[in-house]
C-alpha cells in the first residue's frame, strides 16, 4: 500500500509537469480523483482491507498524499489562470495613444505649398519683407499705376477677367498690383529704401491646356535703394532659383518688354521636363520704370528699384518634373500622394 501511494503520487508530478492549460490539469484531477476510476480514489478505497495495527500509520500517510497532491493542483491552476489573463490582456489591449488612421492617409504639403514656402524662406532670409495682397483689385493698381497707358496693347496681352457691372474691378493678372501698394506703405513717404516679395495667386482668361491654367501663382520681389543695377538684379533673381532648386542653375537674360520696367528682361532657365533640356520662360524683371517710381511717391533721380515677377508653378513643375500644370489643382490624390 505505501508503494501503491508513493507510485500514485510520483505518476501524478510527473503528469502535472506535462500540463500546459486548464483543461489537460482538468482532465489530469479526474485521472487521479475521479469518483469512479480515480487513481487516488481507489486507493482510498482500499483502505478497508488494510489490516487493522496498519490502518492509522497507512492513513496519515494517504491524508498526507492528498493534501499534497491538492495543493499542487491548486497551485498548478492558480498558474495557468494568470498565464491565461495575460494573454487576454496582450490579445484584446487597446493602445489609446495610437492614432487609428492608416499610414498612407495623413496629410502631407502640397507641392505649391512647398514651393511658396522655399521662396518665402528664400526671401526672408534676404531681408525682404513678405505680403500678402488682394486678388480683386482695382485696375489702377493692376495697370494704370504701373505705366499702362489706358488703351495700350499690353492691357489686353494679360487676357484680364474683369467684374460686370463694376468697370474699375478685375481679377488680377499679376502680382504686380503689390508693387505701387507696398511701396507707398513702407517707403515712409519715398524717404525709405525697402524690400518686398508678394507671393500670390493670379487669373487670366487663358485656353486651359497642359502649360496654361486659368489660376495660377506668381511669386515676385523689389527692391529700392538709391544704388541698385542690373547686376544686383541678375544676383539675387540667381539666389531665388538656385535656393529653390538647392542646385546652380543654367539661366539667361533676354530683352523683354513690360511697361513698368526700363530695362525690361525676361528669364530663361535649362531645363529637361521631357523633352529633352531646353531653355524655359520663367520670369519677367527689370529695372522698375522712372513713372512707376513717381507713382509710388519716389524721387526717380534719387532712387532706383529692382523688380521681378515668376511664374512659380513653371518653377516648381521643373523642379519635381511635373508634366501638366493642371495637376497642381486637379486635386488628384494619385497626384498629390506622390509628394
Ligand atoms: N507681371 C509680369 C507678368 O505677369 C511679370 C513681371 C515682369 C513682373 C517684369 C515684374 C517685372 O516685377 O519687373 O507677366
């Protein structure tokens, strides 16, 4: 009978070893304390044949097995059922720190913001203030103030969207209109020289195709002192294209005709948008015209001014080979996505 219990009982650690979730140790207190065919149990059983002088030695003994056996069983369930809530916990836990949105929807800038930003940069760090300005605009700002006679051929060069109804409105055709406003603002009565760029967007009453748009952005600069020239012209247009592309550029200068430049230019810059390299139009400048300077309360045999107007969209499709200016407003994610 010792034997008997001591084997039972060095079979069942040896089966608890195995038991590796709750329902194998169920399975295990059956083998072993089944009602019926228990291990245990039938060895409890024969206790009534064990002879009468061994009957309390035997006894304490099999009391003693038990309580063992019962408390590793205990002890092994007590295990298994913290194990089993951790990995609850681990499967079903919620990270409420992290965002629910899937990777390839978060926002992101857009090429033309990206773009502005870099001239912005560019011209703050140049010390050139940087403004804002209207995108209805009266036609004197538009043109007349800028040394366009009222019936010359150039008003009608710029395809103008004008206001029905209000003759003296139109939506502007060029960033230009900043010009004579800054001027008078920050010239403190044309006793100041300043600096001013004036980003913003632009309307023309174009035939849309994949190299002209009915909207699109400029980005422009001046500058008055009374000893600026070309040459300060042609330096800092170079620092406004080669810190947007990080890159020195190819550009050349050709004559060009604006009515509120004398000199007027116009910019060329080599590039390749698939056609092979080739020189592409991407600016007007020039010296700003003696009347314009009168208009904008400057002394023009004191003071000189530099200006220049780009087209930034032409800018930053060179720059990340955009084909088709339509795209920067077609709102196209298969395009955006790809910034
Ligand atoms: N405003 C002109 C245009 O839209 C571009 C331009 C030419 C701007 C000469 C300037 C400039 O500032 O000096 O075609």
């Amino acid at each position: 009978m010792k034997e008997q219990l001591a084997s039972v009982k060095k079979e069942f650690e040896a089966q608890l070893k195995r038991v590796s979730d709750l329902s194998q140790l169920e399975e295990l207190e059956q083998t072993f304390f089944g009602r019926k065919a228990g291990a245990f149990t039938n060895l409890a059983k024969q206790m009534k044949d064990v002879a009468v002088e061994q009957k309390k030695a035997i006894g304490e003994m099999m009391n003693e097995v038990r309580t063992n056996i019962t408390k590793e069983l205990e002890e092994k369930r007590a295990d298994l059922q913290r194990e089993e809530m951790k990995k609850i916990v681990d499967i079903e836990s919620i990270d409420v720190t992290q965002p629910q949105l899937p990777k390839e929807e978060h926002g992101h800038i857009h090429p033309m913001a990206q773009g502005l930003k870099d001239m912005t940069d560019a011209a703050l760090a140049m010390g050139f203030l940087v403004e804002d300005g209207p995108e209805l605009e009266s036609q004197y700002f538009v043109f007349d103030s800028l040394n366009f006679p009222p019936d010359h051929p150039a008003r009608e060069g710029m395809d103008t969207f004008y206001v029905k109804d209000h003759p003296e409105l139109c939506m502007r055709a060029h960033v230009s209109n900043m010009q004579v406003r800054l001027m008078r603002k920050y010239s403190e009565g044309g006793t100041k020289p300043m600096r001013a760029a004036y980003p913003g967007r632009v309307f023309r009453n174009e035939d849309i195709d994949a190299t002209h748009e009915h909207t699109f952005y400029q980005f422009e600069a001046l500058a008055v002192s009374k000893d600026i020239n070309i040459a300060n012209l042609i330096a800092v247009m170079k620092e406004f294209v080669s810190s947007l592309y990080q890159r020195d550029v190819e550009i050349r200068f050709r004559p060009g005709y604006f009515p509120f430049v004398e000199p007027g230019f116009e910019l060329d810059i080599k590039a390749d948008i698939g056609r092979g390299e080739e020189w592409i139009e991407m600016a007007g400048c020039g010296l700003i015209h003696p009347n314009v300077l009168k208009e904008a309360g400057y002394d023009p045999n004191e003071w000189q001014g530099l200006a220049f107007g780009m087209g930034l969209n032409r800018l930053i499709m060179v720059k990340y080979g955009i084909e088709d200016i339509r795209h920067f407003q077609s709102g196209d994610l298969r395009f955006l996505k790809q910034f």
